[in-house]
C-alpha cells in the first residue's frame, strides 16, 4: 500500500485472555495488525484461533485484556467497531430459506446501511464474490462453497475496513478453495484481513504475515517466509566425518557460531547434527575446521524445514 497510514496499528490486542472453564482457552495473547495488512492465524485444532476472532470482533468480550479497532474498545465501543468490521464467523448463520439477494439486503437493514447503499453493495457484493449466478437461489440450496462465499459477501457489504475471515476455505472444493483464496487476496489490497487456518501452504500463500497459536499461547509470529528462515537450513547441519567421536565433538562445538552438536550413526556412518545461530552459515568454517585437524569431510548437508516442519516443531515442543 502506498499511503503513509502503512504503518498505522489497525488493531491491538493486549494481553487477551479467556476462559470458558477453568482451563484458560486463549492467556496473554498481545499481537497488532497493521493497516491494510493480511495476517494468518494458524494453529491446531482447539489452538484458540476462533475464541480470539470472537473476542477481535466483539462478539464476545474477552475474562480479562482488551482489543481496539481504529483506537476504539471493541468492547466499550461496539457500535464503531461493528460497522468497521466485517467477520465470517466459523458457521456462518444463514438465513437458509432466503434467497442470496433478499439474504444480503437483509443484512445491509440490520446494519442500518442507507437503501440506495445497500442496492449498490448487494450488485457489487454478488460479482466480486462471483455469485451471479446463483443470486436468486435460495441459501438453503447452494453447495458449501458458495454458502462461504455468501458468508464472505455480507462480511464486506457494508465496505468495513476490516475482514475477520475464520477458517474461510474449510470444507470446500480444492478448485472452489482456489478461487476463495484469491478473492481473500484481492480483498487485501483495500483491507485489513485477520484470517484463521490450520493449513499452512494456504498462510503461506495468503498471507504477509502468520501468527502460530498453540494451546492459547502465541509460539511464533513471523512472515511465512521469515519462519521458514527462522529455522531452516544454515540453522542444522548434518555433517558426516572421518575421525574420532569425541574430539569431532569437541572441535565442532568450539566453532563459533555452533550451539549444540550431537552425534549420532546412520548406517555405520558416523554423522554429527550441528545446530547454529540463526542467520550465521557456518559451512565453510565448519569444513576448513575439519580437513585441517586431518580427518575427512565425507558429506554436509543442510537440514531444510518446511513451514509444516516449522509448525509441528513449534506447537509441539513451544520453541523458539
Ligand atoms: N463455547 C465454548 N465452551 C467451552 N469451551 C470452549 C468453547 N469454545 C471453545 N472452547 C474451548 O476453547 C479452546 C479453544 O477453542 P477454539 O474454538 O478457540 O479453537 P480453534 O483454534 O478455533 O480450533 P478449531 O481449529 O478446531 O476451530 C478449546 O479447548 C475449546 O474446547
Ligand atoms: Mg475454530
């Protein structure tokens, strides 16, 4: 975006904390979303991804933290909030007897939208979540994409500045999730969009940044490609050397930059896992320390992870 509100704090969450029962759902979350920014939240299953969107939206104020949107309390004021903020919640309440059109300009009443707004967005609505052809079908009948996209269609009818989209794609078509992500996509250029998914080449592809979520604590917060960094390649060597365990060990550990190695056999091999500081790519001190003590470099390889990597990694030992 080329505007210089970029940096501007859309929303602010602090210290969000929520309990449904006497186990915490979501605790301390605190995490800021840019204007015009699209941000993932992904994490597993009952991670808090849907309680945190409820508490962003003001559907439901959180046990203890607050939120604001475009500086007003989700909480305290609802009403600005509401019209700013257009949410998909997780099951989106359809009116399943209605007709697609007659759904949406229902919906822009209830919103207090003006009428000749409302007949101008229901128009707009329908073509840019491609449903033309099925305006007139009733909701009840439409296949589950398409009753997503009538979801997306009144979350963004009454033009807020900010889509709350939870779990946008789940149960629909890969070719139907296709299109979905694209439509998100172009909604991001004019918005801010806060997403949830647990499926990580979808953040990846959608989104500028990813905030992981794991049992109601953020883990990790990063752009896609930044976590893939975090813990990829220079950040693990594996090497495989000619020479005696121990003072391999104690060779490798004294290069600086290294900050643990183990070892370990692979078919009689002997192969040293060399973990790094981030960012640092010690293969060539690595390489220069080995063959000058006399022992022989049999093979280096660097250990890539993928973002799933990443994500399991992560939301299963909470490392970082
Ligand atoms: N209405 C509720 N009453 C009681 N507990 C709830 C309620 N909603 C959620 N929880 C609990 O809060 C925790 C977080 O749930 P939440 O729905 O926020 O997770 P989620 O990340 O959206 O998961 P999913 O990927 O399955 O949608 C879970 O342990 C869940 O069981
Ligand atoms: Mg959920």
């Amino acid at each position: 975006m080329e505007d210089q509100n970029t940096n501007e704090i859309m929303i602010q969450a602090t210290d969000l904390t929520h309990f449904y029962g006497p186990q915490p759902a979501i605790e301390e979350v605190n995490f800021g979303v840019k204007r015009g920014e699209i941000l993932g939240f992904l994490g597993p299953n009952g991670a808090g991804k849907t309680t945190t969107m409820r508490i962003l939206t003001g559907f439901m104020p959180p046990t203890e933290g607050k939120v604001t949107l475009a500086d007003y309390d989700v909480v305290e004021q609802s009403l600005e909030v509401r019209k700013r903020i257009g949410y998909l919640p997780e099951t989106v309440p359809l009116h399943t007897e209605m007709q697609v059109t007659n759904y949406l300009k229902y919906m822009g009443t209830l919103r207090g939208m003006p009428s000749r707004q409302i007949k101008r967005r229901v128009g707009e609505v329908i073509d840019v979540c491609r449903l033309q052809d099925y305006h007139k079908t009733i909701i009840g009948k439409l296949s589950k994409g398409f009753r997503q996209r009538v979801g997306i269609a009144q979350a963004i009818l009454h033009e807020p500045e900010v889509l709350v989209l939870d779990e946008p794609t789940i149960g629909i078509d890969p070719i139907q999730v296709v299109e979905t992500r694209r439509l998100i996509q172009e909604l991001g250029r004019e918005q801010t969009v806060v997403l949830s998914s647990h499926i990580l080449p979808e953040v990846n592809m959608i989104c500028e940044r990813v905030l992981i979520i794991h049992e109601g604590h953020i883990v990790a917060e990063d752009t896609p490609s930044n976590l893939a960094q975090r813990l990829q390649g220079v950040d693990q060597l594996q090497v495989e050397v000619g020479g005696p365990v121990q003072e391999v060990l104690s060779l490798l550990r004294r290069v600086p930059g290294v900050t643990e190695v183990t070892q370990r056999y692979n078919q009689g091999r002997n192969v040293f896992v060399v973990q790094v500081e981030q960012d640092r790519d010690l293969r060539d001190e690595i390489s220069r320390a080995i063959v000058s003590n006399g022992w022989s470099l049999l093979s280096m390889q660097l250990v890539s992870m993928s973002l799933e990597d990443i994500f399991l990694r992560l939301t299963t030992h909470e490392e970082l």
